[in-house]
C-alpha cells in the first residue's frame, strides 16, 4: 500500500501491537505490586520518587486524551490562537512554585484534604474531599468516552460499540493501576508520554514526505478560522490571545492547588526544592507535547488541503475535525504504524484514567474510611483493600462514560466546560484555609456554592439564556468559565467571613470554633 493511501481500517499487526502494550502496562503493574505493603508506599511511593519522573507523571495526568485529540482538532477547525495559553506558563511556575509547592510540602500527607480540617474544621475537609470526586470520576468518565470515540472512529464502528470499548480500555488502566499503585502510574505516565510525543512526531515526518516538503504548513489565516482578536471585551468571542492565556493561568494555578492527583505526586518527593523541580519538568514537557500536538493539526490540513481525496464522502475539515486524526491513524498510515500511533493514543487516555484512579482511591482510604476509623489495623489488609476500591472506582468511571456524549461543543470546549466547574472551588478551599486569616467555615462553604453556581451558568450559558443570535455560539465563551467563578467564589467566600469574623470580634466572650461561624 502507497503512504496516506486509504484502507479498511487497523491491520492485524495494529492489533498486535496494542494487545501487546495493554498486556506490558498491566504484567508492569504486577511487578510492582510486590512493593506494596502500606498505604503510604501504594499511594506515596514511599515519598522518595524522581522529581523528573514525577514531572512527567503530572504532565501526563493533564494531557491525556484531550490534548492528543482535542489540539489537533482545534487547530484544523479554529487556528492557532488556542496556542496563546502557553504565553501563561511562566507566570504559573512562578505561583505554583513558589507559592503553593512550600505550602503543602511542609506536612506530608496522603490526601491533600487532611490539611483543611486542621484550619476549617472536618465539614470543609469533607466538602473538599467529596468535590474531589465528583471533579475526578466526571473527569475520568470523559477520558474513557474520548478514547473508545476514537477507536471506535479507527474501527469503523458505529457509536453503539462505545460502550463495550470503554469497558476494555478502562479495565486494562484500573487492572494495572489497583495492582502497582502510585509506582506503576509513574513509570507507566513516563512511557505513554514518551510514545504519545514519538506517535506525534511520527505522523508530522509521515505528512511532510507526502507533501514533499513543509508546504502543508499555514502561512496566512484560513478562510474557515473564526476571528481571534489579541484582546476582546464581548465576553462571546470564544478565544482571544490574552484572554485564552489569562484563562490558562488561572485554571492551572488553582488545578495545583486544588487538584488531589497532582498534590500527590508532589507529596511523593522529598522536599519542596524536588517538588518544585517536578513541577519545572511538567511545565517544559507539557509546553514540548502542546506544540508538537498542534502542529500535527496544522500537517493534517495542509494533507488534506493538498490531497481532498484522502477523505470519505462526508467528513470536511471544519465540521470534523475532532474526528480527522483518529480517521487518518486508522485509514492512512501503514499497517503497524497506524498500531504504534493507535497505542499511543491508547496511552494518552490510561494516563489520565490511572492517576484518577490512584488518588481518588487515596481520598476516599484516607478521607472517609482511615478518617472515621472503618479501615483494618493490619497495614497489608490495607493495601488489599485499596486495590479493590480501585477496581470498583474504576467501573463506576466506565459507567460514567456513557453519558459524556451529552454535553455539547468540540472536544477543546468539553474539556474547558468539564474541567473548569469544580477546579476553582476546589482552590478556594485551599486559598482560604493558607491565606485568610478571618476565614470561616460557613464563609467559605458560601462562596464554594457561588464559585460552583457561576461556573455552570458560564459553562452552559447558551442552554440556560439562550444561544448568540449571530454566531449561534454560547453568550459567554468556555474561557471565562474558570476566572469568573474564582472571582464569585473568592469574593462571597472573603465576605461572608469579614462579616462572621467581625461578629466574632463583637462578642469575645463566645470560645472559638473551628466547625461552624
């Protein structure tokens, strides 16, 4: 077969090669098990992990699907503004690094919510616990949906079979995941970023030897792109260059400190200087896999541009965009590379699914059962126990990915508006707890509530108050979702407080409470 020339869909070495990478992350996952004969070292690493490990680890929770598929697909469909959320990283290291990293390294916990009870009372540490896992398990749930979408889309199956492809590629992930714990996700994350990058960087040679050179690579604004100022102040613009990176630092500040799964992973190092070096190592390899990935957006229409006929009868470049790489790994690659890259999309979804699964095991162990003393004495019964809770944990997610086809937009769109509904909440616990002083507990639930409460109705403005009557777009883009709800969160939550705390002034006779205002 010529490269690009279309076939019937994955080869049988395609499948070979897959089988054989699900079967290694799950005999690695066996290995590892061995090690485990506590719960600090199965959720932990023993707290003495390689920071660049890590580093990679928590780029990869973060990518996963979305990005191998979601970039792509917004470069193709909308341009290159989306690019101008790497114009933010240097400012989020700096707040991460500096900031929050010293803060939640100077007590070593399993789960990040231990340290709310200590300041806010055990209310707050259970409301920030239980947004945990609503945030993580509808997180997950969309992952595993992405990912059996895709293949489903290589297979040339219709979309009934998404179901039974969630249930195989979830398993395989909770399988090796119960089994190895905090290790096995870590040195499994290394090698899926590794052969997601090397999938990427692939199909950019692959593209450019069909083209002949790099003339497939855009040199003005395409007909199709919608219009993407440098700035814009009618909140329905749906990405702005400043806007979309200001978005970006918000979001990803408070997904540190707010976001169990990757709080963990630092707490898996030594100190606050290794966690800081993990977190440098995530920012520059994210930064490396976001570029590549748009670029592989960028050859895949300059393709298709240059050679329309690669495309079957009703699949355009605008309308699907999302669905053009699956389509071209499956249809145009040759027989075992198609299966090198599939497989790396396989990863780029495990590697999300494990880390979800290990922590949110770890917050339910440490949050409700450790906390409330339902957990065995026995440190090795605990162990058992945790792995089980993985498996169940893990076919709840399964079950949740049958209802992610639900909510509306591209796949850039649905992870902003999935995302960004619980993150900043979740940051407000934290900010409040480390530095407000006069924070209370009825305060700060008041503005979680807000922040929550501005959050969906940014995210799904368009179904609540009706659709833009030009673009037919939501009133409010998905960008705004994130800042508007710290500001509503941070802004009732300080208020409420002052207001509770210069009552508390007023009457000094009453003694302290930590559980109530």
């Amino acid at each position: 077969m010529n490269l690009f020339e279309s076939s019937g869909g994955l080869a049988p070495i395609d499948w070979i090669i897959i089988i054989l990478y699900a079967a290694g992350t799950i005999l690695l996952g066996s290995y590892y098990t061995r090690r485990q004969t506590n719960l600090e070292e199965y959720f932990t690493g023993g707290g003495h992990m390689n920071p660049k490990l890590i580093g990679v680890s928590l780029m990869a929770t973060s990518l996963s699907t979305i990005a191998f598929l979601a970039i792509p697909g917004e470069a193709i469909a909308n341009g290159p503004v989306g690019l101008a959320n790497q114009l933010a990283h240097p400012f989020i290291f700096l707040v991460v690094g500096f900031v929050f990293i010293p803060y939640f390294m100077r007590k070593r916990v399993i789960s990040a919510y231990e340290l709310l009870e200590a300041r806010l009372g055990l209310g707050i540490r259970m409301l920030g616990a239980s947004l945990f896992l609503v945030f993580r398990l509808v997180w997950m749930s969309l992952l595993v949906f992405l990912g059996a979408n895709a293949l489903s889309i290589m297979m040339g199956l219709d979309e009934s079979w998404i179901p039974w492809i969630s249930l195989i590629t979830g398993m395989v992930a909770v399988t090796y995941t119960s089994l190895g714990g905090l290790r096995a996700v870590v040195i499994t994350d290394s090698f899926q970023t590794l052969l997601m990058l090397a999938g990427a960087i692939l199909v950019i040679g692959l593209v450019t030897y069909r083209v002949g050179d790099f003339g497939w690579f855009p040199t003005s604004w395409q007909p199709h792109w919608d219009e993407q100022p440098l700035i814009s102040f009618d909140p329905s613009v749906r990405l702005s260059v400043l806007g979309t990176a200001f978005s970006t630092f918000v979001l990803a500040s408070c997904g540190l400190a707010g976001d169990q799964t990757k709080i963990q992973r630092l707490m898996a190092t030594v100190d606050a200087r290794a966690a800081r070096q993990a977190y440098l190592v995530n920012q520059i390899v994210g930064v490396t896999v976001v570029l590549v990935l748009w670029v592989v957006g960028f050859a895949l229409m300059g393709l298709v541009r240059s050679h329309p006929e690669i495309l079957p009868a009703g699949m355009d470049i605008v309308r699907n965009g999302d669905s053009l790489f699956p389509y071209f790994i499956a249809h145009l690659l040759p027989p075992g590379i198609s299966g090198l890259v599939a497989a790396a999309m396989l990863a780029a979804a495990m590697s999300s699914i494990d880390s979800g699964v290990n922590s949110i095991t770890a917050v339910v162990n440490r949050d409700f059962l450790d906390r409330f003393g339902w957990l065995p004495s026995d440190p090795r019964t605990q162990a058992r126990w945790a792995k089980i809770l993985a498996f169940v944990i893990g076919a709840v997610v399964v079950g949740g990915s049958s209802y992610m086809g639900a909510v509306p937009g591209n796949i850039f769109a649905v992870a902003k508006k999935t995302s960004g509904l619980l993150m900043t909440p979740m940051f407000g616990l934290f900010f409040f707890a480390f530095f407000v002083p006069f924070a209370r507990p009825a305060g700060v639930a008041a503005g979680t509530v807000s922040g929550m409460t501005t959050a969906i109705l940014l995210a799904y403005s368009g179904p609540i108050f009706g659709m833009h009557p030009v673009t037919g777009e939501d009133p409010v883009s998905f960008i705004w979702i994130a800042p508007g709800a710290l500001v509503a969160n941070l802004a009732v939550g300080l208020a409420v407080s002052y207001v509770l705390h210069v009552r508390r002034i007023r009457r000094p006779g009453r003694p302290e409470n930590r559980s109530g205002p």
